[in-house]
C-alpha cells in the first residue's frame, strides 16, 4: 500500500475495523455507499483491516489502535496526517477525511493555532483530545492539564472526558501508574457524570494490571 501510494502520489485512508463493533457496520451500511464518500475513497488508497486478526494486528499495533472504528490518513510518504475514532455520517465523513488531505483540522493544523492562542481552552481540548486518540500520553497531558486549569469549575462540562482521555492514553500504552490517578479523580469528582461508570470499569482494569487483585473487585 506504502509503496502505491508512493508511485501514485496517492494519501491512503486506512479503516481498523472489529467485526463485532457497531460504528463499524454503520460505516459501511450508510456512509461508505454514498456517492461523495465513495468519490473521496476512489480518489485515495482506501484499506480495511480488521485490527483483532492476523496478518494487521501487528499493524494495528504500530499505529496505536485501541478502537473501533479508527479511521486513520497517510500523506503519499507513508506519515500519518490525522486519525478519527468512531462513526461518521456521510456529509460529516466527507469534510473531515477530506479535511485532513488540506491539512484543515489536523493535530497540525491546531498545534499551529495553538502557539498563536496557547490560552484558547477550546483549541487546548481539541489537540489533546487528537493527542490522547492517538497514543501520545506525554503531550496529551501537557495540554489537557492545561485545558482543565482554565476550566477548574468545569464550566464547559468537558473535565471528566479530558480525564478519561488522559488515564486511557496512558493504559493504553501500558502505563497504568501513571493512568490510575486520572481515573482516580474521575471517579471522585464527577460520579454526575456520562463518564463515570467507563471511569470506573477503567480503574478496576488499571488496579488488575498493577496487581492490585483485591481493590479491581471492590
């Protein structure tokens, strides 16, 4: 695929799908036939691979999949350009896939709005959200923390998924030390919450991977 891509001066778009995950069927039933999706996908090299089996799981672990659908871009030199997670109606499909191609609302793209308004909260929780799907723990934390600093009262009701986001980016990576205190205060703070009960089914799977049996039970 790398090497068509290259000869054909072609951006590759790669679906990581499960065949029990339901955004996945979704894709393929309602967007993937529409005619302005289909154009977008023909003009590209379009992939699906299914992340939980052989011969891509090795690939879904080198580019960091830990969910379904993830939908992710590739420039003509094989770098990724952008990634999003989950289902996309037509329209909205359309904008953001093509969207990544122009370079329009990509980690980049907001990485550079960011250094011209490092206190714009709403830009702050967009790149980390981008940074936290796609694995970088470490950047992901800078900016996020930095987001919920300027949101301490929780005013925009985005906290607990920036934390969420952060313990998740970590464990997935199999840092559970540094995921268990994200999901820690999840938990504590904001039991009101759509993100609680995840919160808390991710705490006992982080204190199980610490070892620590007794308290993933409770």
């Amino acid at each position: 695929v790398l090497e068509r891509a290259k000869q054909e001066n072609k951006y590759v778009f790669i679906d990581f799908y499960a065949t029990w995950c339901g955004p996945c069927k979704q894709l393929d039933e309602t967007t993937y036939p529409d005619a302005k999706a289909s154009e977008l996908l023909n003009s590209m090299i379009a992939v699906k691979w299914d992340a939980e089996k052989d011969p891509w799981l090795a690939t879904a672990k080198q580019y960091k999949v830990h969910a379904y659908p993830s939908l992710i871009v590739l420039d003509p030199s094989g770098v990724e350009v952008d990634r999003h997670l989950g289902y996309l109606p037509p329209e909205e499909f359309v904008a953001t896939i093509d969207g990544f191609r122009k370079g329009v609302g990509t980690t980049a793209d907001l990485a550079a709005q960011l250094k011209k308004s490092p206190d714009n909260a709403d830009l702050l929780y967009q790149l980390g959200m981008k940074y936290a799907d796609s694995g970088r723990s470490d950047e992901a934390t800078d900016v996020l923390t930095r987001a919920m600093a300027l949101d301490p009262k929780d005013a925009k009701g985005r906290n607990a998924e920036m934390l969420y986001a952060l313990g998740a980016a970590h464990y997935n990576n199999d840092q559970f030390a540094e995921a268990k205190p994200y999901f820690e205060r999840l938990t504590n703070e904001y039991e009101a919450s759509d993100w609680y009960v995840p919160g808390i089914q991710r705490l006992a799977g982080t204190e199980y991977k610490l070892g620590n049996k007794d308290a993933a039970v409770a």
